[in-house]
C-alpha cells in the first residue's frame, strides 16, 4: 500500500491548480494560520501555548524514530520520498485551501479548541466531526443524550505519543493496553486503516471518542485512497483544531479527487445535493456497518440535509476550476460536460488507489484498445464506457455481464477499498477500547439502526 510515482505528479498538478484557485476566490474567508516551517514542529505545552522547535531537537528528544514494521515498510518510505518533494515545493499562499475552514458557532468553537487543549501530548493536525460538531438529522445539539463528540488526531511520532498521553491519562486506554505499553498500542494502531481510537473519555465533562493516527498515513491516504477511512471522512465537513501545511495540501487533492469520482458517476444534468449524497457515500459503500445491523440507514441523507451549506463550501470553488463543470448557484442545478475528451481528464487524476483497480479491470476485458498499442486511445475508450459509473460505484453493468459474475473479487469499486480496513478497524475496536466499551458503543449503532428501520 504505497504512493506510486503517479501519486506524486498527480499531486504536484493539484498543486499548481489549486493553488491558483485558492488565491482568487477564498478573498471573503476567514484566512487560515500560515503554514508551518517545513522545518518545525508546533506542539501544545501543558499550559495550552504553543512552541515551535526545529525538527532536528525535536528527533533528539524523542530518541531515534520507530522502526517500522514489514508491512508498512514501503508506505514509510514512500512518505519519506514524498515528504521530500512537498519540503521541495514553494511555500502555500496564505489563503491556501480557505474552503476547509469551516465556520461553526462560537460556542462550539470554543468548546472543541478546550477539549484539544487539554491533551499534553504534541498534536499535529485535529479535527472534530460528525453530529456533534455540524447538525444532522435525527439529533439536536442540546440533547442530553447526543452522541460522543468525535476528535481525530494526526501526531508524528505514535508510540511517544501515547506513552505520554498514557502517563497524563490512563483512564483514557483499557488496563490491558495500560500494561502491555505504548509500543503495543501503537502497533495496533498500524493494523487496517492506521487508527487507534479512544471512546466514551470525558474531557471538560463532555463525553468524546478520539481517534489518532500518524500524520504520514493520513497524507498517504488523503492522495492515494489506499483505504478511504480517513480520506472518506474528510470528504464531509469537519472542523479543523489544529492546522498543519502538509494536510491542508493533501486535503485539497482528496476534496477534489471525491469531485472527480463523483462526476464520473453522476448524469449530464443534477442537483448539487445529488452531488453531495454521492461524495458522502464513496466512503460508506463498503463499511460493514451499513450492511449490518450497526448503523442509521439514512445517515447520508441526515448527514446532506442539513449541510448543504457547509458542503457547498467546500466543493464549488473547486467544481469551477475543473474542465466541463457548470454550476447554477440560484436553482443549485450542475451540467457536465459527458464528452470522452473531457472525461478522461477527470479518469486519469483519479487516486491511485482506485485508479489502479479501474485499469485492472478494464485491462481484461477482451472489447478495449489495447494500453501497449495506444495508451491514449485506452483511456479514453474507459471514460466513454457507460459502465464506468457502475464499475466505480458497485461493480455491477446495466445488463448481467457473464464476465462479472466469473471474477468477483475483480471489482473495482470503492466499496471493496473502504471493505477490508473498516471491517480490520471495527475488529481492532474489542483491542483499542476493551470489551464493555465496544459492546457499549455496538448497542448504540444498533440502537440507530432499529430507530431508522422503524421509521
């Protein structure tokens, strides 16, 4: 699971785009904190301030940095290599990916950066999310049993942060993580999409789950989709804590990456909420939850519903910037653009980890140009392929396919990339958070799951 030379360009010629963007429409925004020093590390003392220290002190500190383990050899390699070329880059305008940052209430606002504060490990990026940050149908921010207020972290170095966050807040891990140490926790953290989580913790007498992750293996996913736990989630809207320069740019792929399989999967003519159900859904195809009796059936229309605002922020100016796109701001209506000339240019910046399944795909079937004849002529006989949308999204043709139905495990859909890390990550949920906690918060989702079905 590692970034691919193409990853890169592709990011660099996110890059040169968005960068563009960002600079001449983001003028009415809130502007976001510089970036950081790609030679400096900003973490939070215990007194809630922050400190800059340069990057070779920080190493010295922490000791050298963790070996990593054989399967995720070459992922730490390829985010050393693509560490290098982002440092190699100029540094981003000031208002740089504006779109992301999300306005919230004042109160809110407070509450979240409070909660943050008080961790005393070094945080690099954060973000809160879910109904707790942002309304949804179905709950209300002054419910007394509103579900846990839901955090993500992105640190640098996993094990030094959780032997420090263990040793300021014990009660936040289970005893057998308590007793096998920080190491384990952060080898457990490796396993699936990268992820350790943190449920039912009060913090400031609001009841949160945190979630913390490196910040290689979220910028790896951001670009490459080699899971969609994260990138998925970072397709709807969050409110970010934290900021940190390297995910701010990563995170302007990912957002335009979501526009781009979107598209490729919707009409000529549609609704921009139409458009929003459909990049929610990307990362919800495949999690078990939805096909177990373990989650909401109407979250994607909850969650839409009642932020067609904050998605509208997030994605027009981008949507404008790309080839073939026509979006009406009065009725909310978009037309794109079906011609194979300009579809193929939404197909081949797709992230690899879902590019790579759409070319094996086509790769053996007998009815297309052949790659070494005609590269050209290749991909776009894919983009004018009717069944692209269906390949992308579920595997599946307007007419049963005989081919299909002889090679399942062949399908290129998001769903099988989001499957197998959500369904390791959901697993991993009886290590990270003990049993009585996981049984606590599975008899939640089955709980919203009976309330949807009832409905």
């Amino acid at each position: 699971m590692s970034l691919t030379r193409r990853s890169l360009k592709q990011c660099a010629t996110h890059i040169r785009l968005l960068t563009t963007e960002s600079v001449q429409s983001s003028n009415h925004q809130s502007p976001l904190p510089p970036p950081p020093s790609s030679s400096s590390t900003t973490a939070a003392t215990s007194n809630g301030t922050a400190t800059t220290t340069s990057t070779r002190t920080t190493r010295s500190r922490l000791g050298p940095t963790p070996r990593p383990t054989n399967s995720h050899f070459a992922r730490t390699q390829d985010n050393l290599r693509l560490t290098t070329r982002l440092r190699s880059l100029p540094s981003l305008p000031h208002n740089f990916g504006a779109n992301q940052l999300l306005a919230v209430p004042t109160t809110t606002r407070d509450m979240l950066e409070s909660i943050v504060a008080q961790f005393e490990a070094p945080i690099r990026y954060a973000f809160a999310y879910g109904s707790g940050v942002f309304e949804q149908d179905g709950y209300k921010r002054d419910d007394p049993n509103r579900p846990m207020l839901d955090f993500m972290f992105a640190v640098s170095h996993p094990s030094h942060w959780h032997s420090i966050n263990m040793a300021r807040n014990p009660s936040h891990y289970p005893l057998h993580a308590r007793l096998l140490g920080s190491d384990f926790v952060a080898k457990t953290q490796e396993v699936g999409p990268g992820v350790w989580f943190n449920p039912y913790v009060t913090v400031k007498d609001v009841t949160i789950k945190y979630g913390v992750t490196s910040i290689d293996t979220l910028c790896s996913d951001l670009l490459s989709w080699h899971s969609l736990y994260l990138a998925g989630r970072m397709h709807k809207p969050l409110r970010i804590i934290k900021d940190d320069a390297r995910v701010r740019l990563t995170q302007q792929v990912n957002l335009t990456s979501a526009l781009r399989t979107a598209l490729l999967t919707l009409p000529e003519r549609f609704s921009e909420r139409e458009l929003f159900e459909r990049i929610a859904g990307l990362s919800y195809s495949g999690d078990p939850r939805m096909w177990l009796p373990a989650e909401n059936r109407n979250k994607l229309t909850n969650i839409v519903s009642k932020q067609v605002g904050q998605f509208r922020e997030l994605y027009r100016r981008l949507a404008l910037g790309l080839p073939g796109v026509q979006w009406n701001t009065i009725g909310g209506l978009i037309e794109q653009d079906l011609d194979p000339k300009t579809r193929v240019l939404h197909l081949r910046k797709l992230p690899s980890g879902l590019l790579t399944r759409v070319d094996r795909w086509y790769m053996l079937r007998m009815d297309n140009p052949s790659k070494e004849a005609d590269d050209s002529a290749y991909w776009k006989a894919v983009a004018g392929d009717p069944r692209l949308s269906h390949v992308i999204t579920q595997g599946k043709t307007h007419s049963l396919d005989p081919f299909l139905l002889l090679t399942p495990s062949l399908f290129p859909e998001t769903k099988n990339i989001v499957g197998y890390p959500a369904t390791l990550q959901s697993m991993k949920g009886l290590v990270s958070a003990g049993f009585s906690k996981s049984f606590r918060y599975g008899a939640g989702k089955v709980g919203k799951w009976w309330k949807s079905e009832s409905k």
